[in-house]
C-alpha cells in the first residue's frame, strides 16, 4: 500500500517537508535562470542601459579603483550620478566591487551574479509573505514558486523586476504594523522601501508611500477588531539601532540623490527641465493606457509590446475567480483594494483615479501609470494563493465546486480568445498558453481521480494532491507563456552573437577610452557596425549605445535623457528642433548618417566647439590650434592628465568635454580655475613653457557615499530577512486560524 500524502492541514509539518517547502522557490528560480541561459538570453533595451552602466563601472574600478563620477561619452560629457543612481543598486555595487578586487573582466557573469541575487530577494519576501497569509506551506512555496518563474529581467529590468524586488516585504512589514503597532515594523517598511529606489526609479517613491497607505486604510476597515493603535512608547536601544540603520541608508541616499542634477537638463519636453516634474495630462497619458494591455490576463501573450507579461494562467485566473467567491478574509479584501487601486491607476485616464493621486505629494514627478501592471500580477499572485490555500484544505464537496470553478474559468478563457480583442495574438507557441494551461488542469484532475480509485488515501490527501497538481498546472503555464515571450522577441542569442557584436565582446568590461576626435560621419568609422548592432537590441539611450559599441560621435545620434545647460543650448542653436527629433528617432540608418544634425555638422564653429578634428587642443594666444591627445599619461572616467608646451606666449588647453562647476585642475600641482569656453566646454589657462596637467571630477564624499550604500544596503536587507524568517515558522495555534497573520 502506498503511504498517503501529507496532510495539507498538519498544523506542523515535519522539519523534512519544512525545509522542502523552503527550497523549492529558490530552486525553481536557479532552474529558470539556467533554462534561460542554455538558450542564450541577454540584455535588451532598458537592462542593455543597466548592463551597460554596470560594465563601464566595473571598468573604471579596474583601471582606476574608483567609481566613475563623469562619463565622458554621455552627452559630450555628464556627471554619473543620475545613470549611477538609477542602474546600480547595492547589491550590484556590491558585486562590482568584489569582482574588481578580485581582477575579474567578465562583466556579463558578474551581472547575472548581482540579478539572480536580487530575484531571490523577490522570490524569498513573496514566500515569507505567503507564510504570513495562508494556513499551508505548500500554498506559500507554491506562490513563490510562480513568482520564480515569471521573473523577467532581461528587457524592462524596471517595472517588469526591479519595482517588485522588494514589495513583498513592503507587504509583510505593513501587515505587521496593523497587527501589532510595533514602530519597528513601520521602520522596516520604510527601510525596504528605500531599498528600493537605488539602482530603481527614484519617482516610485511616492508611490510606494500611497500603496502602503491605502494598504494600511484598507485594513483598518476590514480588520478593526485585530487592528493596533501605533505604540508610542520609549524608545529601547532595538529600536534605536534600527532607526539608526534606516536613517543612515536614507540619509547616504538622498546625499548622492541631492547634488546628482546639479547642473543639467532634462533633455525631454515633457518634463521641467529643472525640476522633472510632469503635468498632470503627462501623467495620466504617458506610456498610454494599460486599457489595451488588460486582455493579456487571459491570452498569455504579449500582443505589440516586450516590456512585460501581464498573464496569470488558466490555472491561476481560475483560482482568483474562486478566491473572489469563497474567500473573505480581512487581508485578502485589504489586498483585493490595493490591487483594484493599482488597476484603476495603470489604466491612467480611463481609471479616474488618477486624477487624485496626482495630487499626492511627489506625485508630479512620476511617470508610466501603465507600467503599474507587473506590480498588480504581483499582488493577484497573492490573491490567487487564496484560492490554492482553500483548495488544499477543502473536502471532497468543496473540491468539487472548487475544480468546476476552475474548468468554467477556463472554458471563459478559450472562449474570449475567439473574439476581439481577446483574438489578438502574437505570434509562436506562446498564444496557446491558455490551452496548455487549461489541458494541465484536466491532467491534474484526472490524475487525481486515478489515485483515488486505485489507492487507498485519505480524503485529505487527495485533496492536497489535487491542489499540488493545480498550482504545478498554474506553474508550468506561467512557464510557457514566458519562456516563448523571450523567445519570439527575439532574446535569445548565440555565444558569437554576445562576444562579437559588430567587433564588440559584450560580455567583458574594457577600460575608458579616450578618442582623439569625434567624427562627423560614422560611414567609414571601425564601430559603426557595433553601434548598429547595438542600435538594433534596442539601448535607447546614447550614453549606452556609445559606451558599448566604443565611439563618440559628433552629433548625438541617439536618445539624450539629460545634459548639462551649456550643451542643450549649444545644441539648440546649432540646430533648432534637432535634439526632440533625434530622441524620437529609431531607424539605426537615419541615426548613423546623423540625419537631423547635418545643418549643424556644416557649421564651423559647430565642428571646432565638438572637436571633429581633436577634443583636446593646446590654443595659443597667437590663435594657433595644435592637437594634444599624443600627451595624455592618464585616463579614467574621472581624470585627465597630461604633460603639455604651451609655448612662448602660453594660452589654454581645451577640451571638448562639457563644462561643469565640479571640475577641478592642477597645473604643475597647483589649483587652477577651469573656465567656460565655447558656450559649453572646458578650458584650463596656461602660462607659456611646458606643464603637467590634471583635471579631475571626483568628491571624496561620493564615493565613501557609494561604497557606505552598498554596505549599509546589505546590512538592511540582511537585517528585514532575518526579521522576516524569525516571524514566519508556522505553530499549532496561528494554523487554526482561518487568516494567520503574524505579529
């Protein structure tokens, strides 16, 4: 006779099946990488930008043990911080500067190193919440577990990851604060929050706060009886650490946050080329309505864009339509109305909402309402746990009524699929995910029947077996509809596609490279090729494009986020109009022939400002002009040195490179102003006779300020884990509960 399966309402689980439960996310999110990388995915788009920013970093630590403050092929010249700030969180800079301790160029390994570390922090904080939330482990490894397997890295590595990473522990956190009042706990929302933002978008911080508050009202109104008053009380020396750890992080955040604009634009019309804020029409409209993505929820496909997946499975759709029937617990209606806020926000001016949020502080500055769909998946996961959790504890009846919920939900879906707009597909094997899902589920029922009839098993173990089959159906689902989404947006690539991308290997960080000139025509240049290539995976910014592909053009060829003042006007003059065309264009032909920037490339005094014949010339006071890139003794991204004659009469080095107040110089080891010279570039005056030369852009403080962030980053995640894990070992008394949520 077979021993039956465990019982799915055992109160406490064996120390085995506990620790079964706890590896099996982290293991499913391992396999899901390697799967991935067997068949060759790589950065696109928005994580080619963060790739991108992490190899030139990476190169810079290795040539001059520092991290870059200026990228001298941003925009002729821009300080790092904003790309810093918005790429590079701490676990990344914690894995560049162990890779550049250790010597290591492999740029592309160090990355999946710093990725896969913050997907486990996803996929570990969506499983320390569902222990919170259900009553069986094997519900809470199962959510973890499709958490894992939709992971979606490689191409919008913000709203479809980094946005998420930490908002199951947001979630934890909150629900603890409600049930307990303990300020800690508010701390360490806060702390995971700010967590958040380095290496994130700094504008989700406001919405951050608005989600958690109307998180908190929700339970409040459907848990007034559980609910604690905050406790104010004397602080102890806990409370003071942790206090002190918060306001430590935040404060070496909003150090390097604070000065990272000084001095630049916004390049984008959109925007207060001040302050970045957007108006209220910007808002609700920028990135369109997710109204046209809501059919996603269903097909499993992703119609006309690669940004996200907004797809729960057949499986999954079932199980929220009997959690919406059968579940009334206060967390799950308290999460039911942050989902439905996040909807109505995603669907910017259809949803309405919107119009008020705006007005919430900080509020003006974000951007991509339709973005919010990653995030509102995250949260349905979390619903449709409930309907997982009801299932493996249910009788036979109940189980009954729960499988003909799940199949009608899955006739419903096969259905809409034969009508617009569900009927838009894309193309491949990813638009019978449906199909595949609904025909899992009839395999699991089946199966589940077989053993019934051939094995004497309790009903409680069939019962566990039926819902472990549903959330395996729900899990290779979400598999399917995200494996061919990588794989018919083509990106997959081979080994020789990564290492020889027109000439470039992608994979190694190469240190900076200083070109003599910048070219007005790229058409007989050696990287044209690779800036194509490059071009064609879409880098969308141009700091990325010519980082990767190793060029400095005359003309910015593509995309500028942002400058400094002097070059946006410069540019403006040169060419009227020129700068909002060339962000917008995306023909890689168009873009190589500098096709909005011809007016500008004829003009002289445009061609000597950019330097197209050299960026660093010594002028003499007699008006001659004499290339100095021969005498260079050093280069980094944050410093020039040069041993340069001025000649008899002296005069002024000049440098093709943006001007900016934080440049220092010294001449023969003595401070020397750094002059504006061409309504945008930089200038160093020169006595006659021979000089040694260095011109910097470094603060000290930034970079202990870098370096403090990725340790105090990793103190407080470690920190919000182990306060995680202490509160989550299931008992005998909170299984009894129908909603266990712990203080």
């Amino acid at each position: 006779m077979p021993a039956p399966l465990p019982d799915a309402s055992a109160p406490c689980p064996s120390r085995t099946v506990h620790a079964l439960q706890a590896a099996l996310p982290l293991a499913c999110l391992a396999a899901v990488f390697l799967l991935e990388l067997a068949h060759g995915v790589f950065v696109r788009a928005d994580a080619f930008q963060a790739y991108s920013m992490f190899s030139t970093t990476l190169g810079n630590l290795l040539a001059a043990r520092e991290f870059p403050q200026w990228l001298p092929l941003a925009a002729y010249g821009s300080p790092a911080e904003p790309y810093m700030l918005t790429f590079l969180g701490p676990l990344h800079l914690l894995v560049l500067l162990a890779g550049a301790a250790l010597n290591l160029t492999d740029a592309w390994t160090l990355f999946l190193l710093a990725t896969f570390a913050e997907s486990a922090v996803l996929v570990l904080g969506s499983q320390l919440l569902a222990r919170d939330l259900y009553k069986s482990g094997w519900t809470a490894a199962a959510v973890a577990c499709w958490v894992a397997v939709s992971v979606y890295w490689c191409t919008q590595i913000f709203w479809a990851h980094r946005v998420l990473v930490y908002v199951p522990l947001m979630l934890l956190f909150a629900l603890r604060l409600h049930r307990t009042g303990d300020p800690r706990q508010l701390l360490r929302c806060a702390l995971a929050a700010l967590l958040a933002l380095p290496g994130g978008l700094a504008y989700m911080a406001p919405m951050y706060a608005l989600l958690g508050c109307v998180l908190l009202v929700a339970l409040r109104v459907f848990d007034r009886a559980s609910g604690a008053p905050l406790r104010l009380e004397r602080p102890g020396p806990a409370l003071m650490a942790e206090l002190a750890l918060v306001a430590g992080f935040g404060a070496l955040y909003f150090l390097l946050l604070g000065g990272a604009f000084e001095g630049l634009g916004f390049a984008s019309p959109d925007r207060d080329a001040a302050t970045g804020a957007a108006s209220l029409d910007v808002f609700l409209r920028y990135g369109g309505s997710a109204l046209h993505t809501l059919p996603e929820l269903v097909t499993g496909t992703w119609r006309a864009h690669i940004e996200y997946l907004f797809y729960l499975g057949a499986p999954g759709v079932g199980l929220l339509a009997y959690a919406l029937w059968r579940e009334r617990s206060s967390a799950f209606l308290a999460l039911g109305v942050l989902s439905a806020v996040l909807l109505l926000l995603a669907l910017g001016p259809h949803g309405g909402i919107g119009y008020a949020a705006y007005w919430f502080p900080g509020m003006n500055r974000f951007r991509h309402l339709s973005f919010l769909l990653p995030v509102l998946r995250l949260l349905l996961f979390f619903l449709v746990g409930y309907g997982l959790d009801r299932l493996l504890g249910a009788d036979r009846d109940e189980r009954q009524r729960a499988f003909a919920c799940l199949m009608l939900a899955g006739v419903v879906i096969l259905a809409l699929k034969r009508v617009p707009p569900f009927s838009i597909t894309a193309p491949g094997l990813g638009r019978y995910a449906p199909e595949f899902g609904v025909t899992l589920l009839l395999i699991a029922r089946l199966g589940v029947g077989l053993a019934g009839r051939l094995a004497t098993a309790r009903q409680q173990a069939l019962g566990l077996a039926l819902g472990l089959g549903v959330a395996l159906a729900a899990l290779l689902d979400l598999g399917w509809a995200q494996h061919f989404l990588l794989r018919d947006t083509y990106s997959h690539f081979s080994k020789a596609e990564v290492r020889d991308v027109g000439g470039v290997d992608a994979t190694r960080a190469r240190p900076p490279l200083f070109f003599a000139a910048r070219p007005a025509n790229l058409e007989g240049n050696p990287n044209a090729r690779a800036m194509v290539a490059f071009a064609l995976r879409q880098p969308v910014n141009n700091f990325t494009l010519l980082q990767m592909a190793g060029a400095d053009p005359a003309a910015p060829l593509f995309r500028i986020d942002y400058a400094t003042a002097g070059v946006l006007a410069l540019l403006e003059r040169a060419a009227p109009g020129a700068l909002a065309l060339s962000n917008g264009q995306r023909d890689p032909q168009l873009f190589l022939h500098a096709y909005h920037w011809r007016e500008a490339l004829a003009k002289d005094w445009f061609r000597q400002a950019v330097g197209c014949t050299a960026k660093l010339t010594v002028e003499g006071a007699d008006g001659s002009r004499r290339d100095a890139s021969g005498e260079i003794t050093h280069f980094s991204a944050n410093r020039l040195a040069l041993a340069v004659d001025a000649g008899g009469a002296g005069g002024a080095l000049y440098y093709a490179d943006a001007f900016h107040p934080g440049w220092r110089a010294l001449v023969d080891g003595r401070p020397t102003p750094v002059v504006l010279a061409r309504e945008a570039f930089k200038a160093v005056p020169l006595a006659p006779g021979r000089h040694l030369v260095e011109l910097s852009f470094f603060d000290p403080g930034r970079e202990w300020a870098r370096r403090g962030l990725a340790l105090l980053g990793a103190m407080g995640l470690a920190h919000l884990l182990a306060c995680a894990l202490a509160r989550s070992v299931p008992n005998r008394a909170e299984a009894k509960r129908k909603t266990p949520i712990r203080a």
